[in-house]
C-alpha cells in the first residue's frame, strides 16, 4: 500500500492519542527509576571509554567494519556534544585526515573506498556524510562540512525517478531502493540546508525526497517501516527494523527544523508512536531487534540497529520534551546497565541480558556503540555538572603453585571527575576471603585545568592471591565515594586457573594481554589481519620447568614467543597466501627455552603474514601441557 503525505498526516492525527497510551506501557518499570544526571554522565563516559579502547590507531577504525566505524565515530561525537567531554576529538580527526583517501579492497572494507569516505555501498557513504556533520557541529572545522557536502554529491548521482518514480538506490549496481538509505539521505540533505547559509537545493532535494518516502509504500499500515521495495515498486514485507525506525523519526524531525511545518514534527511522533505500540518493536518496554530473541542469531550489521533507533528517539524527546520517549530512553539506560553489562563494562547486544548456552549474549564494539547510545539519551540536555566514575585494571589469569606460594598482583584504580572544586575522594577495596588488598584510603582530585577533560587519577591496588584460591573467576570490588552522594563501584575479575585450554575468541579473555586490533570470528577464533596482531599470556607457576604449548591455527600467519611481551623469537609462518583455512593444524612448541628467571610467564603473538590483503593468522584453539622442578 502506498501512503500519499496527506493520508500519513490523517493518520497521524488519528493515531496518536491510541499510540500515546500504548506507550505509556513501556514507561520505566518502578524497579529500575530514572538516574540522576551525574549518575548517567558516570555510566556513559565508562562506555564511551571501553569503547574507545577498541578503535584502531593505526588504522583510525574500528576493526574489520566500515559503516559500523561511521556509526560509532558518530556516537562517540554525540557523547561529547551531551556531555561537554572533549577527550576524543583528536580520534575524530585522526580517522578524517587518514581515510579521507582511496583504498583498495579489502584494506579498511571488504568494498574498494574511493576516497571521501565513498564506496559501491551508498548507505555507507551516508553513515559517514553523517559523521563528519557531527563533527562539525562539535567543532566548527569547515572541512568537515566540506566533506559531508562531497558525500552527498555523491550519493545524488544516484536519486533515479526512471524507478519507482524516484528514491536513492543502495548500491552502485542499482539493484536495491530501501528504507535506510532513504531515510539518511532524507536527514543528510535536510542536516545540510541547516547548516549552509543561504541553502535552497539542499532543501529542495530533502523535501522531494520526503515526500517520495511517504509515498513509496515501504511505511506498512502499522506506520512501521519494512526494509524495501521489490523491483514491482511495492513494499517487500521484509522484517521491520529498528534503524529503518528511527530514521523515519530523525529525517521529518530535522525537515521540520529546516521549515517549521509542524506536520513533520507530527510525523515524526507518529513514526516513533507505532514503534512504541504494543507488539511492535519493543518486548515488555525493552527495545528489541528481531534478531535479539533467544534462538536467532544476530550479525555485525544488526548489532548497531538498536543504538541509531535511540539515536533519534533521543532527538524527538530534546525537542518535544515528551516524557513519554524520555520515560523509554530511561527504561532502555537502566536496563542496559543493571542487566546487559559485562564485569569490565561492556554492553551487550541483548539490552534485557537474556543469554543461553546455546543463543549467548554478544558482547563487542558494535553493541557497545549500540547501547551507549541509550546512556547518551539519558544524559540531561546540559549535561551534569559534577559526576565520578572509576575503573579497574582486568587482573590477568593467575596460576597459583602446588608448593603454596600466593601470587602478587597489581591494579589499577583510575578516578575519574568533573568536580566543581577540588574534591577528596574516598576508596575501599574488597575482594574474596583469604584476600589481602591494599590501597589509598584517600586520593584528591583538583578541578580540570583544561576545559572538556574530565579529572583523572590513577591509584595502584596491590592484590595478593593465597595460593588455595578456589579455581574459578573471584571479583574484585573498588569503590569510590566523595560528598554529595557520589558514588561509583569499579571491578575486576581475576581468573584463578591450574589448566590452560580454551579456544580462540570471545573465550580467551583472561588470557588475552593485548588485543592489538585484532577481531573475532562466528567460530572461534581469533584473527589478525593487516597490522593488527594479538598477545597471549601464560603465566606459569614458580616451579614450572618444562611446558608445551599447542595452537590450533589456519590462514596466513606468524606465531612468535617471548618471555616478555616485547622480545620475539618467531617460531612459525605460513608461507603461502591462503584464505580459506585449508592448513588449519595443531603446532605443538616447546616452552622451556622461554621459561627462565624468576618469571615464568610465557607470550605468544600472532601476526599477518600477509598484511597486504587482509587475511591474517586466526587461532582456534590453545592449550599446554606443564610440570614442575
């Protein structure tokens, strides 16, 4: 069915008071109350920050996902507009000035890059155009503007009225007019006119394109978007989801900033309404992919669906005031971090945290950019002006000795503030019975000396280990406390193991010491392609004086070994540009060589034999053998 704007604006008038009710039951559970802001400031630097700890230096990405890196640049702007945190500007920048250029395939996307952030993929180039609008809108860098304009000079060349009568196709190949990049191209032109002094055709290429959106079919009768259009023009019944939604919010919403036509702010509401009615996209008040339901599986893509919903539900609750929308974004914030989030703070894909042995919650970069854009639309408007968040260090595995030694441990307890004056803050440390940890009762922290960088101390924890630890992941607690009410609980887990075999992957955490850009694969496994690379650490008991260690691995590798983390002895490489797993094998080494001095801890790192093409050494599986003096 296709809807002309003055039958959407029919119903809209006629839906809303319904839909509004409907809402109403997705309002934040008495369970989980709305934060204060200093409290929401805390929890979205602390993601903003794990987040961060994924992007790629070198590269200036996050590894192995073009528009998902577009995506989460953008996020992390947005989390700086909130909250007056200025920290990753340089990032931003950094991923501008090197990949503004072309790449071949398969150096930063599976697709060959252009240049300007263009590729065959159109609704790429718009996460991008999209991006750098945001940086700009941070800084007031010219350039950035620039280069949004240049991206959709580009994706113009392929509106095409001879189909369907109009519409932005998805490829280069012209075989897709869909909802995604239709409703960007919609908030991208109309973005642009807002930002151009004196615009007229980037208004005009905005308000056709609306209209052509309304008419196209792809808003089912529910006023829910499916995906696309068959090559008949009609919508295609595909699955609704949660991005396509909150684009079709977000573009009639920066339309009507661009012309004041209050039927586009009632659009938008609309749009948001039948996504907030009962048995549309959200399970008992939590937004919900479809990919989210136990026994689906989800992909890179889905991961960040969820998070671009938030991104203009946020958008609509500033602008309107609504609590209605401010209620869900509190219900969506709060449910992520007391149900969804990780010991080390990572945010999953599942924001309610359900997860099974066999449909397991998902934990990465792309969920973590996701949900953080639920905490950043539950940051007030202007922030907060006090807040205090802490983290601790990821204590690596430890493996306590058959002759009863314990094991010395050092943490880290980093402090972090925007106090209003210089403020004492108050530490206290816990950990499991027969623990001993020692740390500052105290630490002060001084009011920033530079304007839109949070305060930050770093207080060493000293941790010693009994050497009867129970087997088995211990927590460690450090929480941090100053006057008027601020409070926040960083943890740790240590891992106490007298084994070694896990396989490569989201299952080899605690043995992971750095994680080099490196990614993970659906199998396990963990790869490193390019110049990524990733280091294992085995820490062996005192006594150890012989050990053998077997890696299962495939494509193009090296394997070196060290006893320090910076000094490598290589011990294995392919030789041979494969892809396709075919020398997958066990390779057995001998460790002793790497097991003198008083440490006994042994490194492993895996590198690209090949970095040129992007198919780098992937580790399925690891485990040793080890005995005593």
């Amino acid at each position: 069915m296709k809807m002309s704007r003055r039958t959407l604006a029919a119903l809209t008038a006629a839906a809303l008071p319904a839909l509004g009710a409907a809402s109403v039951a997705n309002a934040a559970p008495p369970e989980l109350p709305r934060v204060r802001g200093d409290e929401a400031l805390s929890r979205a630097r602390v993601a903003a920050d794990v987040l961060m700890q994924d992007y790629d230096q070198n590269k200036a990405w996050f590894p192995s996902s073009w528009w998902n890196s577009a995506v989460a640049l953008q996020t992390i702007g947005h989390y700086m507009l909130r909250s007056g945190d200025r920290r990753y500007l340089d990032q931003l920048d950094h991923t501008f000035e090197r990949n503004k250029g072309p790449f071949p395939a398969g150096e930063l996307s599976g697709d060959e890059l252009y240049g300007n952030f263009t590729s065959r993929a159109i609704d790429d180039s718009g996460w991008w155009a999209l991006t750098w609008i945001t940086a700009y809108d941070l800084t007031g860098e010219q350039k950035y503007l620039d280069m949004a304009v240049t991206i959709g000079e580009f994706m113009d060349d392929f509106w095409d009225p001879s189909t369907c009568e109009g519409g932005i196709w998805w490829n280069e190949e012209r075989t897709y007019k869909n909802a995604v990049t239709n409703g960007q191209w919609i908030r991208l032109t109309a973005e642009l006119h807002n930002r151009l002094p004196g615009d007229s055709a980037w208004l005009e290429r905005s308000q056709v394109a609306w209209d052509w959106y309304l008419a196209s079919g792809m808003a089912n009768e529910a006023g829910l978007l499916n995906d696309g259009l068959t090559d008949a023009c009609e919508n295609n019944g595909d699955h609704v989801y949660t991005y396509n939604q909150g684009l079709a919010i977000g573009a009639p919403l920066e339309l009507w900033r661009a012309t004041g036509d209050p039927q586009l702010l009632e659009q938008a509401r609309y749009f948001a309404d039948s996504a907030l009615a009962q048995g549309a996209l959200f399970t008992e008040g939590i937004l919900t992919e479809w990919t989210d339901v136990l026994g689906e599986s989800t992909n890179d893509n889905h991961k960040q669906f969820k998070g671009i919903f938030l991104r203009y539900l946020m958008d609509l609750a500033d602008t309107t005031g609504d609590a209605r929308y401010q209620d869900v974004v509190a219900t969506q914030a709060a449910t992520i971090w007391e149900q969804d989030r990780s010991i080390t703070d990572e945010l999953g894909v599942r924001w309610a945290g359900a997860s099974t042995e066999a449909s397991p919650n998902v934990f990465d970069w792309r969920t973590q950019a996701s949900a953080l854009s639920a905490l950043i639309a539950d940051l007030p408007q202007d922030g907060a002006r006090r807040s205090l968040s802490a983290s601790l260090s990821q204590a690596p595995v430890v493996m306590p000795d058959t002759d009863l030694m314990t094991v010395d441990l050092e943490l880290h307890v980093a402090i972090t503030s925007t106090p209003a004056r210089d403020v004492r803050i108050r530490l206290e440390a816990e950990g499991p019975d027969g623990w001993a940890l020692e740390a500052a009762d105290h630490v002060s922290l001084e009011t920033s000396e530079t304007e839109g960088e949070p305060v930050l101390a770093t207080v060493p924890v000293q941790v010693t280990v009994p050497a009867d630890a129970a087997e088995g992941t211990q927590l460690i607690t450090v929480t941090a406390s100053a006057p008027g009410g601020l409070e926040y609980a960083a943890r740790s887990e240590v891992v106490v193991a007298r084994s070694i075999d896990f396989d490569g992957g989201t299952q080899d955490g605690p043995w992971l010491w750095d994680a080099g850009g490196s990614g993970v694969t659906d199998e396990p496994g963990r790869f490193a392609d390019g110049s990524s690379y990733f280091i294992y650490r085995f820490p062996f008991p005192a006594s150890t004086a012989t050990a053998e260690l077997t890696v299962t691995i495939s494509n193009q590798y090296l394997v070196d070994l060290g006893a320090d983390g910076e000094t490598w002895t290589r011990v294995l490489a392919e030789d041979e540009p494969l892809r396709d797993a075919s020398n997958r094998a066990d390779h057995t080494f001998d460790l002793a060589p790497y097991l003198e001095g008083e440490d006994k801890d042994v490194y492993l790192r895996v590198s690209d034999a090949f970095p040129e093409d992007g198919w780098g050494g992937q580790v399925h599986h690891v485990s040793a053998q080890y005995s005593g003096s």
